[in-house]
C-alpha cells in the first residue's frame, strides 16, 4: 500500500470522487456530508490496510563434525498496514504495497536447506507503529479538508495506533535430485493474521470520527515451486520463483454516504490483499570460513502485481534489498549447541507506479537495520530465533518496529 500525501485507501478514491460531483453543496451540506463519510469510510476502510506480508525464516542442518549451518527459507506473508486519511475533492488516489516485506527474514533464511527431507516450521510475528509518513518522510499529524466547491477547511488531528499479528505454519520439501547441479526445494506457507487499527480522526469528540477494528481470519498463500540454490565451500547462490494468491479473506460493501449516496469500500474485516503477486528472488552468502560459522548475506527480491479484485488499480512493481551478518558460537563442546548472534536490515522501494483510475502516483519506501539472536540443537535440527527491526526512515507508509520469533525442525 502507500499513501498520498496523506495516503487515502481505494475506496476514499469513490467518496471524494462523489463529492466533487456535487460542487455546489452548502457549507452546512459539507459538513454533514464529510462527517458522515469519515464516519463510514474510516470504520468499513482503514482495517483493510493491514495487509500482511509474512516471510521466510531458516532451520540451519549442519554437517557431521563441524559448523555448517546451511539454512532452509520459509517464507509467507507478513501483515502490513496503512490507516484512512481522507481528503476529498482533490483527487485522490489510493496506492497498495506487494506481499513480500523485509521484516520477517531471519538472515540466512535464502537458501535450500542442506539435506533431503521435510521441514516444518512456526512463524510468529508482530508489527507495531505510531507513525504515519507522507512522500517527503514527515510525519502526519493532521488532515486539512478542503470542501469541492473551495471555502475553509476542516483540520482533524490524525492519531495513528497500529499493532498487527501474523501466524504461519511453513512447509518446506528438498527432493533427493539436483536439477543443473543444484539443491532444490518446494515451499508451501499458508498464514492466518490477527490485526486491530485504530485511527482517530477527531475534529470534535461528539463527531463520531474515530474508529477502530480487529479481525483474525485467513490470509493469502505463498506457494515458491522453483528454489534452486549452487552451494561450495565459500558460496551459496539461490535463484527462487514464488507467488502469492489471494485466497485471503477480501470483499467490499456499499455503504450509503449522507449527501452523497451508495459509496463502494473494502470490506473492514478484509485479511487478503485482493491481487494475485508474482515474486524473484536471487540471493548470496559468503563464508570466509570453510565450517561456515561465519556468513554474509545479500538478496534482492522483486514483485510484480496483478490488478486488484473489485478496483480500477494494479499496484506498482517493488524491488528489496535484503542484507545480514551471521555468527555461530558453540555453547558446547561438541558443537550441538549453537548460539547465533547478526545484524541485518532491509531496503524497500516501489519502482513503478500504480496504474488505474483508482491508482496514485507516489512510490512508496521504507528502510530498516535490526538484530538477530538464534539457539540451535543440532541433534534434533532445531532451531528457534527471535529478531527486531527498527523502520529508521519511509516515506509514503507507516514507519514503525517490528519482531519476530519462529521454530524449526527437520523431520
């Protein structure tokens, strides 16, 4: 997602698109007619953009005798969000993000896990954020509405709350085969989010102009069939092809605008993003040791949306850079305890703009560095890692902090 100036959902395309068709309405009409759409659009509109967006994070399999931490990808959606803010008659679009979000990976979460066999995983993750950013970076702290047919705005204070939770059980299969020398893996990540918004829009206390809602439901499906990956002493290359449908929970309602009439808007309960994404990957590791104790990742990753069900919008394309420092230490002896600590962070640009009557044309960013602290035991391929992320810059979305815990295991 992204939002304009002030970042507005679809459905505040269709409000302020009715309100400009009637231009000669009253003060005293304008003001009825923008409470009530706050009233109505806010609560029917603003928790559909905790989209989610969950990703991918690794089981290490190590090798017998030393450190080889070889770490499996699991991936899925991570909730993401984005809050109303209205502002009619100006033309306003509204703007989506893709599914995949630099928050969620553990760092070496890229590559095919180093033995045949199936991987389970358990995904948690949590998003939370104050902060709403315009397209310069600013924070947002207030809206001025300005009526169709000009006079004085309407200021209203904007207080953005937004905690987001996503769950994702991971299913990872590595055949015995190697296509082109390679290892290669099947990954299937449905997801299941809980979020709740709650974005005061308050001009005046006796208005009505606040809103709040929460939803747990299904999410979209992330089925990566293509994941190859060339590994040697120092280096691991991964190439993947993953895509994201849209069995997630998603519809839209009409509700009736004082004033203005029926209004189209997603659904307040909405889970899935609506749209189908198509997602490449290529990733590298290098290990200046041999035990590859020691591990520097990079990844890029790029999504190419379809257009979006029941809207005139196809969000724009998203390239991220992903990047992380790893360190195994023993805690025992014979290595079958390991502790990794890393640094790590992420980089996310839109590089093409929406497209659509409904679309924007701001492009959205957002930049992160966090950490990472994992236990493995070796012998039964465990793993459980704990990360956080700290949003430090963005523009056109929500910039805020996230965590994330996860456990796997080779069956």
């Amino acid at each position: 997602m992204r939002f304009l100036t002030c970042e507005a959902i679809a459905s505040v395309l269709w409000v302020g698109q009715a309100i400009s068709d009637r231009p000669f309405l009253s003060n005293a009409d304008w003001e009825i007619a923008h409470a009530s759409a706050l009233e109505s659009c806010v609560t029917r509109i603003a928790f559909h953009r905790f989209t989610k967006k969950l990703r991918r994070a690794p089981v290490p399999y190590f090798g017998s005798g030393r450190i080889c931490p070889q770490v499996k990808q699991h991936s899925a959606k991570l909730i993401y969000a984005t809050v109303v803010v209205l502002a009619f008659g100006t033309g306003v679009r509204a703007g989506e993000i893709g599914h995949f979000n630099g928050g969620f990976l553990n760092i070496r979460d890229f590559f095919v896990p180093a033995e045949p066999g199936f991987y389970g995983a358990l995904y948690n993750y949590y998003y939370t954020t104050d902060r709403l950013n315009d397209q310069n970076g600013n924070e947002i702290n207030d809206i001025t509405i300005i009526p169709p047919g000009g006079g004085p705005g309407t200021t209203l204070n904007l207080d953005v709350n937004v905690d987001l939770y996503v769950v994702s059980p991971t299913v990872i299969w590595v055949p015995d085969w190697k296509p082109l020398g390679a290892r290669c893996g099947i990954l299937v990540a449905p997801t299941f989010a809980s979020a709740s918004l709650e974005a005061a829009l308050s001009r005046a206390n006796n208005a009505g102009l606040g809103a709040s809602g929460s939803s747990w439901g299904v999410g979209d499906l992330l089925v990566q069939p293509v994941w190859l990956d060339w590994s040697s002493e120092h280096w691991d290359l991964n190439l993947s092809y993953g895509f994201y449908t849209p069995l997630g929970r998603y519809g839209t309602d009409t509700v009736t605008v004082s004033g203005i009439g029926p209004v189209k808007v997603e659904s307040a309960d909405n889970i899935g993003y609506g749209f189908w994404t198509q997602q490449f990957q290529g990733a590298v590791a290098w290990y200046p040791m041999e035990n590859k104790a020691t591990a520097v990742t990079s990844a890029l990753t790029y999504e190419i949306n379809s257009e979006k069900e029941d809207f005139d919008l196809t969000p724009g394309n998203a390239l991220t850079l992903s990047w992380g420092i790893s360190q195994y230490l023993p805690l025992k002896k014979d290595h079958s305890l390991l502790l990794e600590i890393g640094v790590a962070g992420y980089d996310s640009w839109q590089t093409t703009e929406d497209s659509g009557s409904d679309a924007n044309s701001i492009k959205d960013q957002v930049h992160a560095v966090g950490g990472q602290l994992g236990v493995t035991y070796v012998p039964w391929n465990l793993v459980l890692n704990f990360h956080a992320f700290y949003e430090y810059a963005a523009r056109d979305r929500f910039q805020g902090q996230s965590y994330g815990l996860s456990i796997a295991k080779k069956f």
